[in-house]
C-alpha cells in the first residue's frame, strides 16, 4: 500500500508539473501582446483621457489655479454664465462663420487644383503640388509674422502697393480694423490649408482606374461630363472626409493667427471659440468657464462627426 501510495503520489507531482509550465506559458503568451501595448496606453492616458475626464469634473468647479488652492463645487454655474455672456455668443458667431468659410479653401479650391494637376506630365505635376503643399508645413508663428509685415499699417508691402496704385489715400491698419481682420484671419488660414486638401483629392485620383476614363469617353461623354459623373462620385469619400475635417478644425486652425495677429480683436470681432477658451483658462484664471466651454463644444463636435459618419455611409461610393 504504501509502495502504491507512493508511486501514485509520485506520478500526480510529475504530472502536475507540466500542466503548471504550460499555465504560465499560456500566460506569458497572452500578456506579451498588452506588455507591447502598455506605453501606447500610458502615453494616451498621460496625454488625451486623463486631460479629458479632469476637463469633465473641472467644468463643474471653479478653480483658479493659484497655488494652494483647490477647486469647489458650483455646480452648473459656469454653464449658465457661458450662455449668458455676450463674448461667448459673439465667439460662437466667429466659429461658423470660419466654419464655413474655410470650405471653399479646403475643399472648392485644393479639389480644381488637383484636377487640374491631374494629367501633367513630367516634373512639373510634383513641383506645382510642392508649391500648394508648403504653406503647409510651414510653422504658424513664422508664416503669421510675414502676414503681420505684409499688412503692416505704416511699412507693410500692401499698404505700400495700395499707395502706389492710388486705390487708398492713408494708411490701414488691417487687423486693427473690424473690416479687415476677421476675413484676413480666414484667408490666411486658407491659404494654409488649400495644400492639404489638395494633397489629398490628388491622391484620391491617382486610386482612379484609367479605364473607366478611356470607357466614359467611347460613350461620347466630354471632360465636364466625366468629371461630373465619374470623378465626383469615385471622390465622395475623400471630400466628405475633408469636409468633416474642415467643420471639426477650422476654428482650431484659426487659432494660432488670432492669437499672433489680432488677440481676437478688434473688439471681439475676430475671436473664435477655442481663443475665448484660452483667455478663460489662461488671461481670466478661470478654468472652470474654460472646461465648460470646452466641454459644451466637445459634446457638439462629438454629434456633428457622428452624423457625418452615418451620412458618408449613406451617400459616399466606394470603387469596389
């Protein structure tokens, strides 16, 4: 018996053993993976959710990052003082109408440039989209001073030519002036931004086949036609796309020429929604009307790409 026992008791431990080397095998397997993700996650915590869900509880606190002190409670204060500040509804008014003036930047003009780049041959197809492409990467703090020296009131090269011409008789201050300032601010921004859409429409033609080009031209049809009825329809998605991009971001690349150019002046003319939530947070110390306003225009921006998704499923055609 006890031989028996022993044997047995034996055979169990050894039998044991493999099942245990193969657990911790089966478990270094499946975490090797998430150890790979792991700084991925951090940095996205470090830099996007935990920004987010601070922004989330702040917009219901005021708080006026003095040091020493800690945010209270105020429930739903900073949203009724948004609602009824006259800044923030002349803020909201700027937003659109950079919103939808920035489309034919981004979308009307980068699109008739990339048609018409289309079909060069040669170099010159790459220089002319190098040439729409640079304001792009451009940095905004020095393409924004050359603007500024542009538009100088007393030495910039416009007023200089303007002079010369006869067209004006004094003097103007560009971004002094509520006149000039705001559509100045949205003229530059899309001269920045045409490069972009244009970079990408003329990708998207390039996943154009030929042959449905040499196919539409059998049937007679002529180059309006063919742009009309075969280039548009295989491009809805990519204009679609940036359409979306542009309602999202046009206020957000506003910003860094406002800041430079006008601080949002002259008397709020050219303000927008993201320089009235910098000068909440960081010029009135008030970060609490500055995590509301966020939070309002993230809740916005959330529906406003939401149904932009369902509308592209519904009217983008896809070639395939």
């Amino acid at each position: 018996m006890r031989n028996n026992q022993g044997n047995s008791i034996g055979i169990s431990t050894l039998e044991s053993v493999p099942s245990k080397k193969f657990t911790a095998k089966k478990l270094r397997l499946f975490a090797k993976p998430y150890l790979y993700l792991l700084p991925t996650f951090l940095l996205l915590w470090i830099w996007m959710y935990y920004p987010l869900f601070s922004t989330f509880s702040l917009a219901f606190q005021k708080w006026g990052m003095v040091p020493g002190t800690v945010p209270s409670p105020v429930g739903f204060e900073n949203f009724v003082r948004l609602l009824t500040s006259k800044d923030f509804g002349v803020s909201i008014l700027n937003t659109v109408f950079y919103t939808v003036g920035i489309i034919p930047f981004s979308i009307i003009i980068p699109l008739i440039l990339a048609v018409a780049t289309h079909n060069m041959e040669g170099k010159m197809k790459n220089v002319y989209r190098t040439m729409f492409f640079i304001p792009l990467i451009l940095a905004p703090v020095s393409d924004g001073a050359i603007w500024r020296w542009m538009f100088h009131p007393t030495n910039g090269l416009v007023n200089t030519v303007l002079l010369d011409l006869g067209i004006i008789n004094t003097n103007i201050a560009f971004f002094s002036d509520p006149l000039f300032a705001k559509w100045l601010i949205l003229f530059i921004t899309g001269w920045k931004m045409m490069g972009f859409g244009t970079i990408l429409f003329s990708a998207a033609l390039t996943g154009i086949s030929k042959d449905y080009y040499e196919a539409i031209s059998l049937d007679g049809a002529s180059r309006f036609q063919q742009f009309k009825d075969l280039t548009l329809p295989l491009l809805s998605p990519m204009i679609l796309l940036i359409l979306m991009m542009s309602l999202l971001f046009s206020s957000q690349w506003t910003f860094a020429y406002i800041d430079m150019l006008t601080r949002g002046g002259p008397f709020g003319t050219s303000t927008n929604i993201y320089y009235e939530m910098y000068k909440y947070g960081f010029a009135n110390m008030d970060v609490g009307l500055s995590a509301a306003a966020a939070l309002m225009f993230f809740v916005v921006f959330g529906i406003i790409a939401f149904v932009f998704n369902l509308f592209s499923k519904k009217y983008a055609f896809y070639d395939n």
